[in-house]
C-alpha cells in the first residue's frame, strides 16, 4: 500500500469539511491513511488520490458514506463528566414535580453511551410517559451500534451501580465481558443520523441539548454556524451542555453561563 501523500491528505481535509464541517489539522495526516487504507484496498485501487476520485465521481453514495463514517472521531463512555448529569437529575426532578415533560437532544451521540445515559437518569426520576431521548449523529456505523446498545465492561465504570443493576445485564459465556442495556430502557430512545452542518431536520424542540466534545473539530465560522441550528430547537430556559474543553467564547449569545461547560438559554 503506497503512503498518502501531502496532496492526497489535502483532498480529504476538504472532502470531510465539506461533507460534515469538520477541520482535520495536518496532525491527522497518519490517522486519516490508517482510517482509509483497508477502503482503497476493498476497491481495488492504487492510491488515495484514486479512492478520492472515487469518492468525488458521484456515483458512489454508499463508499461515501463509509468514508465519513471512518473520518469522524468516536469516543465516549457511560457518565462522561458525571457533574452533567447530577443537574440533568435536578432538572428532570423539578419538571417532574411541576408536571412537566421534558425533551433531551443528545446531538453527537456517537456510539451511544450518552443517550442510555440520560435515558437512566430520567426513567430513574420521571415517570413512564414524560421524557423522551433522542440522539444524533453523522456517522450511520455509530448509530447502528448504538440501537444495539451492547458495550464492553470497560465503558461502563462510571455508570452508578443501582442503574446497572436496574437497567442492565452482564453478558456471559461468549458474551463475558460485554454489557447490554435492557430492552425496557433500549425502547424508549430513538437514534436518527443527523448532519449538524446542513439544516436540520423536524426534530422539534427541546428542554436539554446536549454538544458535548465535537465543537473541537469546527474551526470558528462552522462553529457559529452548528451552535446556532442547535440552539434554534431549544426552548427558552433550557439547559445546553459542552463538553469541558470546550468554550462558547465568541460564538452565540443565545445563552449564559450556569457553571463550567452548562448554559442556559435566554
């Protein structure tokens, strides 16, 4: 397999900002041909330079698909900043007791351990009829694995036991080692591939975004451009979460600060 050269890279940095909005600096060139190698073998070709011809010929819909799918970054656990999610539950407890439903976007969910993870938080507080959970992402490869809602062990250390418990099972015998979230809680969140760098599709609004560790990859422009569509589907008063490497620091003033990486809407 011969290297990728300086040309090539550059024509997948383009190919990724253009598709999803994402800025891969020039750090990524060794990523990008490790993530690409085994495509431009499946089909047959030289060079990435042929796989990019590939990819811009218009008649491959599906190896572009792949292609995204391999060149968004994915990786996430169970309770990811576990502060979130202690203000998600005095949210979802204050709602509940004025009666409320309450609407959660989880909006790059990647694989999906965000999305169960709300999904414990508000069964565990609300009642049966008032949340609903959905999650988004770019890439279909996350979100098929997401419906599965089968994880390694590993992601799951910081999932409170009496949630593991209640919503999970431990995989054994040729599953040891794996943990599935129970159908029960699978059933009542919805995964939908969505392009936050094009217009959004009807979702409808929410009470709680969370865009957490994927503004990293925008530069400043796509960056106004990704917090505004998500903003525009939150409801006055709602809560937007970040990740905590992360800043809103000239780019909307749609929201203020609650604490570090959680805004509320004006």
């Amino acid at each position: 397999m011969v290297a990728i050269t300086d040309q090539e890279f550059t024509q997948f940095q383009r190919f990724i900002y253009d598709a999803a909005g994402i800025s891969l600096s020039p750090a990524k060139k060794a990523l990008v041909s490790g993530r690409l190698a085994k495509r431009v073998q499946h089909c047959h070709l030289n060079s990435y330079g042929d796989y990019f011809r590939l990819l811009a010929s218009g008649k491959a819909d599906a190896e572009v698909q792949m292609a995204v799918d391999l060149l968004t970054t994915n990786e996430t656990y169970f309770f990811r900043e576990p502060k979130h999610f202690d203000l998600l539950r005095e949210q979802a407890r204050a709602m509940r007791m004025r009666g409320q439903p309450l609407r959660v976007w989880s909006a790059a969910c990647s694989s999906g351990e965000e999305v169960y993870s709300i999904a414990m938080v508000l069964a565990d507080v609300m009642e049966e009829g008032q949340w609903d959970v959905i999650g988004s992402d770019i890439s279909t490869r996350v979100l098929t694995r997401a419906r599965t809602g089968h994880y390694p062990l590993e992601r799951t250390t910081h999932v409170p036991m009496s949630y593991l418990r209640r919503f999970c099972l431990k995989g054994t015998g040729s599953e040891q080692g794996t943990l599935l979230v129970e159908r029960g809680l699978r059933s009542r969140v919805q995964f939908l591939q969505v392009n936050l760098n094009a217009p959004l599709p009807q979702l409808g609004t929410f009470d709680v975004i969370f865009l957490r560790n994927v503004m990293i990859y925008f530069n400043g422009a796509t960056k106004q451009q990704v917090v505004a569509r998500v903003l525009s589907l939150l409801r006055p008063g709602g809560l937007f979460f970040i990740g905590h490497s992360e800043s809103l620091h000239g780019v909307t003033d749609l929201v203020q600060p609650v604490m570090p990486s959680v805004y509320r809407k004006s």
